[in-house]
C-alpha cells in the first residue's frame, strides 16, 4: 500500500520576503518584489527588470570550507532549508543520527563558469581557479552543498527540467516517501539572480520592457502584458511520511495527494495546451479528485502573450465548469524560474494556511482567453481544501502537484 | 620586499582568507596539522600567493616546506630570485 506524505517544514528566501512571515504578508497584500538593475543595461541587457533578492551574509555563520562551494543559489537555498528545518522541528542533531534525502531543482549556475573563464581567458592556468569553482559551476551545486553541510544520507540529486524544475523535485521526494523508499527527503528549487545568469534568456525579447513601472511589469493574463520578468531565490519544503511525522510529532502542514507529468514533444520554447491537460488530469487522476474538487489554482503564467495563453486555454477546457479561481504569483515575484515550481506550492500552502487567495496583481484587463476565467485580480479571504499548481518549462516539460490541508 | 612584510600579508591572509584562528599563527605552526590547511585549500593559496606576490607556487617546490617560518622563507626566496 503507499504511504501518504506530507508536508512538515517550509523555508523561503526570495525578492517578497526572506522568511516565511514575511512572504505570507507580501502574498496576502499582493507586494511586488521586482525592481530594477542598472548594470544590466550596461551589460547589454535589453530589459534591466529583476526581482531583487538579497544576498545572505554566510561569513561567520558557516566556516570557509562549507562556504567556498556555494554559488549564489546555494546560499539562498541553504537560508530556505535552516528555515524549513527550524519549523520542521530538526537539527542537525536529528541527521546526523536520522536519514533524510535531497531533491532539489536547479538548472543552471552561470555565474562560477562565466567568472573562471574570465581567469583562464587573463592567466591561462588553472591552478588559478581556485578549489571552489567546480563544485559552484555544476548543476548539482545546491544538492552537493545542502548534502554536506546538513549530513543528509539519503537520495542525493538534483532535478533539472527548466522552469519545471522545483516541482518535479517535490514530485519525485513524493514518489520516494509514497514507495516507502525514504522517510525525509529535503525539496525544494533555487535560482541565481546574478547579471550573467539570464542575458542569454534577455537574448529572446522574452522580458517585459515596462521599465517605469517594474512593480506593475509582470502581470500574467492581462491583455497588455509584454513578457516575463526574471527572477529568483530559494524554496525548502521538508517531505514526510505521515506516521513518521506523526511519531516524531511535527507539525503537519500539508498532504500531497496528487503528481501529474508529461512532456510536449513539439516546439522547444512553446507551450502547448493539449501536453499541459496530459499532465493536469493524471495529478487528478493519481489525487482521485475531479476538477470540481480544487478550490484553487496557482497558475504557471509567466506574463508571455503565448504562454499565458496557452494555460488558459487548458484550464479552461477542465475548470471552465466549475469557475475555479486562479492566480499566478508570478504577477509579484516574476518568474522565478527553476526555484518557481517550489516557491509556488510554498505560497498556496501559506495561502491554505492563512485562508486567502493572493491577488493576481496587474490582472486589469482580459483577453480573450483569460476572459473565460475566474482570474482574483484582489485578495480574496477564502478557505481552500485543495489546491493544484502547474509548472511548465522549456523542451515541453510539464509539472502538476496537488496538495490538500490537514 | 622585506620579511617582516612578507610575514604580515601571509599572517593576514591566512585569518581573512582562510579563516584561521590568530592564535595559531606562530612561526613554527606545521601548515598541515597545525594550521589545517589541506590539499583543497592549498589550491586556495596557490591563488592567494599569486594574487599578493605575483608568482605561482610550484608542488615539487614545496616539498620541503612544512613550517610557517618556512612559508615565510619559500616566498621571501622567489621575490629575491625575481
């Protein structure tokens, strides 16, 4: 039989709060954290919109060792995780003689290789590159870093499938604990907000050029919408076993009761609603719920003219009965990108926590696709059972979790 | 450059950047066990030493360089020698 799993610890870093106390008030009075960063014109950029997400001071809190590792990201991700253990009632006490895994999404960590070029392109030698450019310049950064400083002796990887990345890792921790493979995995996404790490993403024109008014840039479904703004951070969710959390007594803030996926097999950059239903209905169908039965949605909708469209057009086609409201979160954090599938199910948990919906903000006017849905332009203060949140990314991977209060 | 300023670049270095106690930074202090420098952050000084004093520490001419005073004396040998 499989196990139930849920959710005991969550821990936040990101451009609406850096902590989670400080993001629920953002949500639930629909703050915007984006902003803008000079030196990226300089750079080259074409559009300088960025959440602005502050750096942690590591320095005196881990020694050098644990530090010279760990890229931008990493440092956001551990902050995540020391609060998502916190509020899970764990120490390090608690793993050094408990086994706990890690799934975390990152794709990409641009900053360390772009850095040690520019050594190799001036000395030409690479016994001047220093012994932490290699475990900052992988993929795997977050999770090797997390691993060791955490002394997590579970499952150790990191997920990389593009924007979909966070989600897939909360998917997979929860097929793990569901099979009886693990008790404790760690999730979560991180994403650098560094000038190098998104001027090849610039190079599409797919960032909104609403420079005056950044808090008003993003803005997913409305008909004046002019691209995504990027951004980033880290989300820590601690998955467990239900009796396991229940033995342990901690505090249980959430069930994921259902994990869609599918992949477009079409177009590289586009989004298709026909791969986004795949998905959506087999999280229904592994949750054993209709869409009658969600009382919320946490919409993938990045502010792109065609990806927006596309979610509506899929929700649509399944929610379009039961008017679900939708909101994407997105409207105030931008588009956090790898982090994002993470952060996402992080907010509506808070929001199921709380009893609110958070506001869609700069939803002002429909096209004609969003027209057809129940989008909350303002706070709603309302209790939600259910909610599902889509995650979608590059090379058409698709990501649907649905989680349930408890 | 002279000894004495040679000595206080490596003794601050090795608290700014390597975080290593102050307390521990005597002449004699064995670089390995004393200091707890090993081969990774070695390859964290190899960088620090070019950065400061313009030269790249080669291995094979460390082999006998175990001390602090014999760091000291290594890098004050290859500024004289340039």
């Amino acid at each position: 039989m499989k196990k139930r799993v849920v959710i005991t610890g969550l821990g936040i870093w990101s451009c609406i709060g850096t902590n989670i106390e400080e993001v629920t008030h953002s949500l639930y009075n629909g703050k915007s954290g984006i902003g803008i960063d000079p030196l990226r014109t300089e750079y080259g950029y074409r559009s300088p919109l960025t959440g602005i997400v502050p750096r942690p001071e590591l320095k005196g809190i881990l020694d050098r060792r644990l530090r010279i590792g760990m890229a931008e990201e990493g440092e956001y991700a551990y902050m995540a995780t020391v609060e998502a253990l916190k509020n899970a009632e764990i120490d390090l006490e608690y793993l050094e003689k408990n086994e706990m895994g890690i799934f975390y999404g990152n794709d990409s960590s641009a900053k360390p290789v772009i850095e040690a070029h520019e050594v190799m392109r001036i000395k030409k030698d690479t016994s001047l590159l220093g012994s932490g450019a290699i475990f900052q310049s992988m993929n795997s950064t977050v999770t090797m870093n997390l691993s060791t400083i955490f002394k997590l002796k579970g499952v150790n990887m990191t997920i990389s499938a593009a924007c979909a990345s966070g989600s897939h890792a909360i998917g997979l921790g929860y097929l793990f604990i569901q099979n009886g493979m693990q008790d404790l995995v760690l999730c979560g996404g991180a994403q650098e907000t560094n000038l190098y790490s998104m001027a090849s993403f610039d190079a599409l024109s797919a960032f909104s050029m609403r420079i005056d008014e950044p808090d008003k840039s993003s803005r997913p479904f409305d008909a004046h919408r002019d691209g995504l703004v990027p951004s980033g951070g880290a989300a820590s969710l601690i998955l467990e076993e239900y009796e396991h959390a229940k033995k342990r007594g901690a505090p249980i803030l959430a069930e994921i009761i259902g994990y869609g996926v599918s992949s477009n097999g079409a177009n590289i950059s586009q989004p298709s609603d026909a791969g986004s239903i795949i998905a959506i209905e087999r999280a229904m169908k592994d949750a054993n719920i209709s869409s009658k039965d969600i009382h919320y949605i946490n919409a993938h909708a990045t502010s792109t003219p065609q990806g927006d469209a596309y979610e509506a057009i899929a929700i649509d086609k399944l929610f379009g009965n039961s008017k679900t409201p939708i909101s994407s979160t997105k409207s105030m954090t931008g588009h956090e990108c790898w982090m994002a599938g993470a952060s996402e199910i992080l907010y509506a948990i808070l929001m199921m926590q709380n009893s609110f919906i958070a506001p869609n903000i700069n939803f002002e006017t429909p096209d004609e696709y969003s027209a057809k849905l129940n989008i909350v332009a303002k706070r709603e203060d309302k209790n939600i059972e259910i909610f599902l949140s889509n995650s979608f990314g590059f090379g058409g991977t698709n990501s649907v979790l649905i989680m349930k209060k408890i | 450059m002279t000894k004495e300023e040679i000595k206080k670049i490596v003794d601050n270095f090795l608290v700014e950047e390597l975080e290593i106690e102050e307390k521990k930074i005597v002449d004699e202090a064995l670089l390995k066990d004393d200091l707890g420098i090993d081969s990774l952050d070695f390859v964290d000084v190899v960088v620090i030493v070019e950065r400061y004093f313009g030269f790249k520490i080669k291995p094979e001419e460390m082999t006998n360089v175990a001390t602090l005073i014999q760091f000291y004396e290594y890098i004050e040998s290859k500024q004289n020698a340039s």
